[in-house]
C-alpha cells in the first residue's frame, strides 16, 4: 500500500477530558505504522504542554506543536518559531492593561500566574502536569521563550484595543468559555503541515488529517482528506470530507478502516 502521513489533533480526539485514550485509538497507530504509514501529533498546545508518556509511547513518529510553530521528528526539532522579546513585553503590556490573565506557551517552560486565573480548573490542571515547568510570570526577570499564549477574555476586556495593538502580530483564536489563543500571524496547524510535507517530500495527496474543534478547520481543510471525530464542534464537521463516530465510539479506528489504512 503506498504510504500516507496521518496528522492528529490530541485534545477531543486522541484523548478526552480525562485524557484518556481509547485501546483502540493506540491499536490503530500501531496498525497504521505496520502498515508503512507516517503518524504526527499535531496540537495547538506548545511541545510543553506535550509531555505525558501515555500520549508519547503510542509511537507517533512526529509532533507539531503551538499550531505550526514547533515541529519534530523521531525527537529531533526540524522548525522553532520563537516570538521575539519585543514582541512578548508588548503582549504583556497590552494583556496587562486588557486584564487578561496569560499563559506563555513554550517549547519547554510555561509561565503564568495561577491566581490571576481565580481558580480556573484549567491552569490549576496545567500547573498540576507541569509542575517545575510552570513558571510564575510577575516580576520573572529571565528570557521567555515561548512560540503562542493564551488567555481569558474578562469583563473589563476591550477587544478592538487588543485587536488594534496585537492584530498585525497575531491571529486569534477564540474559544468556548472566552478563552482566546494568540496565535503568530499566517500560522496554524495547516502551515506546520505543510513545512512537514515540504520536509519530507510527502504529496498534498497523501495527507489525511483528523481533528474537532476550531483551531483544527485550517488544518482539515488543508490536507487531502479531512476527518473531523463524531464529537466535533460545528465548525469543524462543516469543512470536513468525512465525520466518523467519536472518541469513545472508535473514531480514530473507523475512520482508518473507511479509508483503508488499516
């Protein structure tokens, strides 16, 4: 069978709130590997925040991180995207006077302030995972090397303010809850698919890409073959090829076997 290259979101397809992985979801990686297919995490969180051995020992062959921004193979880097030290103390400096609480979002550390958050079980989660890797951020006097942030859109946010002063650095992208993603501009998950392909010399018609949410529609529009999971928001299951059933139904696996891959 001619070889493909499979992209994979994590967060409401490989795993679920939980994290929890279905047995089948990591029987089909093996399957697809054996079948001479290539497999890549492909995430919108930072290759920090990529770090449970649960996800890593499945045996993916390659991740691209922070939408596009960090990309590795067989754990050698092949593409970092940093943003500049202008560029953060800007950010900081319009998220600071917006009130929205950050999290910078590296390759290796995470910085954010836990209480800003007042008791976001997400942070209280990150700072959990990361432990030594989570760094407070007010008065850190060192380097911050981070590729995207985040953060919560409050009351007192003004949009058109942060949208006039980050607008031309970042796209954003927001989320349920008010959560929004500062993304660099002109990146996503679909240009780390493209720089894996230009990489490694892969045709666009043999790309398969399978995701759920919204920061997933570039990529699934991108590739060959869309595939969004059966639990998928609205945006998502309108720009795929192909809606297979969800998470806990064998998506990943039924999707494979419609195509043929396993």
């Amino acid at each position: 069978m001619h070889s493909k290259v499979i992209f994979f979101d994590i967060d409401g397809t490989i795993w679920d709130e939980n994290h929890k992985i279905p047995k089948s979801t990591v029987e089909t990686i093996r399957l697809l590997k054996e079948n001479g297919h290539k497999t890549f995490i492909c995430s919108g969180r930072a290759r920090g925040n990529i770090i449970d051995e649960r996800l890593l020992n499945i045996g993916f062959d390659g991740i691209i991180a922070a939408c596009g921004n960090h990309i590795e193979m067989d754990g050698e880097v092949l593409y970092e995207n940093i943003l500049s030290d202008e560029l953060v103390e800007k950010s900081l400096n319009v998220t600071t006077q917006q009130h929205i609480p950050v999290v910078l979002e590296g390759p290796e550390y995470h910085w954010f302030d836990i209480e800003k958050f007042s008791g976001d079980p997400y942070t209280n989660k990150l700072k959990k995972v990361l432990k030594d890797k989570a760094v407070p951020l007010e008065n850190y006097e060192g380097k911050i090397v981070i590729n995207k942030f985040s953060g919560d859109i409050t009351e007192d946010t003004d949009m058109n303010v942060v949208e006039k002063e980050l607008g031309e650095y970042f796209d954003f992208l927001i989320h349920e809850g008010d959560v929004i993603e500062f993304v660099p501009k002109n990146t996503s998950k679909a240009t780390g698919i493209k720089k894996v392909c230009e990489i490694l010399n892969i045709k666009h018609q043999d790309t398969f890409a399978i995701g759920d949410s919204i920061n997933d529609v570039e990529m699934l529009e991108y590739v060959n073959t869309g595939i969004a999971m059966g639990n998928c928001t609205q945006p998502a299951r309108k720009v795929a090829d192909y809606v297979t059933t969800s998470l806990w139904e064998d998506g990943i696996y039924n999707a494979m076997k419609h195509f043929e891959l396993i």
